[in-house]
C-alpha cells in the first residue's frame, strides 16, 4: 500500500538537509540543558522534518516529558520517537508496510505477502493482535487506502498500549498525489485527526501528542485514551484550528 513516489530522497534539495541538521541541533541542545533531561542519552536525528529519537528512560513520567519536550520544538512535522523503559523491549507495528519497514525490528502487516511483511491481514477486518499489545504502530501512507477508517483507528486504539502512540504520515488532500493514484479512497488532512480525538459514541478517543501538514503530507501522533480523561479543550485548539 506504499506510494513509491513518497519514498524519493528529501534531500533533492540541499536546504532540506540544512534545515534539518539545525532542527536537530537545537533538539539535542535543549535536552541537554534542560535539568529535567540533561542526563538522559537520546539518539536524535531529523529527517523531512520528523524527528526520530531511540533511548531509555527510567520512569513513565520521564517518557510523557520527553514526549512534549521534542513536539515543542519549531519546524517539526511528528516525532517518531522510540522511547522505551529500562528493560523493557519495544513492540512496534508497521501496517501496510510493503517492502519498506519505518523501523527496523517492527512487525511487518499489509494485505499481500511479500519481502518485509511478517503478517498478512485484511486491515479492513479485526487485526490478529492481543489488546494492549504494542507500544508504537506506524501508519505511513495507508489510511488513504482504508474505506472503514473508524473501524481500523477502533482497532488500532485497541491494540496499542495506554502509552503508544500512532504515527500516521498520509498524502496531503490537496497535493497531486492525493488524486494521481487510483487506489486512494478517500481524501485526508489534520482535520481529519480531530475527529478522533473527540468523543463520540462508538468511537473510542485519541489524545493528539502533535499534528502538522506540509505541502504534500500530513501527520499525527496520536495517543489512545484509555484509562485518562480525554483531551481537554484546550489541548485540541493546540493542534486544531
């Protein structure tokens, strides 16, 4: 289900590796003096304006802080961050993977076997996974593939931990690709991602970690809400117009 023309090299213009190389300058810079953080060790790089950051933590509490500390830095799209606890092993989920996995060591799904899918499923249909099972899942270019989208984000909310969080990249609704491949079936935007972080009967909610849009994509960190109070008002006017 992956766009091949979305896997071209950001960097066919030298600004964009400039402009990512100073991003994750001050990223790290600002973890490393900020006295809540200075002594946690982070890998930080940033490509096309994503963040991906691997690491350690000792506690939850030093996970959710981190977690806001990288979301405020400008010019980020999402932080695809793989933050785990001490000890503890990372679960990672790629849906529609394809050939191409976001992250290496991520289970592989998409509806067709082939090189790099370590499960094939109809993510229109219930997924084979326990609740509460993963700790991240990566929707790259696949929801605009997906007709019952509430029914595979229920699902995807079911089967990721109260602390994961869903990476969703997609074609922005106003960019070519968007309408150049005759598989999409549907139209996205951050707006969209506002939908689920609400509540509504039958759908269970998402807390928004971050949104952003840039010409051609759009993208959202979302959180499912479990066992807190969904997002307050104020945090969806952060990331919803």
């Amino acid at each position: 289900m992956n766009d091949l023309e979305t896997r071209s090299d950001p960097y066919a213009f030298p600004w964009r590796r400039l402009r990512d190389e100073a991003i994750a300058a001050e990223l790290r810079d600002t973890l490393a003096h900020d006295g809540r953080t200075a002594g946690i060790v982070l890998d930080v790089t940033v490509r096309g304006g994503v963040a991906h950051v691997a690491g350690e933590v000792d506690s939850e509490a030093q996970r959710r802080l981190l977690r806001d500390l990288l979301r405020r830095q400008a010019g980020l799209f999402a932080v695809w961050d793989r933050i785990g606890l001490a000890g503890q092993r990372l679960e990672v989920l790629d849906i529609g993977c394809g050939a191409t996995k976001q992250v290496p060591g991520a289970i592989g799904l998409d509806c067709e076997a082939g090189p790099g899918v370590d499960c094939v499923a109809d993510l229109e249909a219930r997924l084979p996974f326990a609740d509460d099972r993963f700790d991240h899942v990566f929707a790259v270019h696949v929801l605009e593939h997906i007709r019952d989208l509430v029914g595979l984000m229920r699902e995807l909310h079911r089967i990721l931990r109260p602390a994961g969080v869903l990476h969703v990249l997609s074609p922005h609704w106003r960019f070519v690709n968007a309408v150049a491949d005759p598989t999409h079936v549907r139209f996205l935007d951050v707006q969209t991602m506002k939908y689920f972080c609400g509540v509504k009967p039958g759908v269970p909610p998402w807390r928004p970690l971050s949104t952003g849009a840039a010409e051609d994509n759009i993208f959202a960190d979302l959180q499912p809400v479990k066992d807190d109070p969904p997002a307050s008002g104020d945090e969806l006017a952060r990331w919803f117009t």
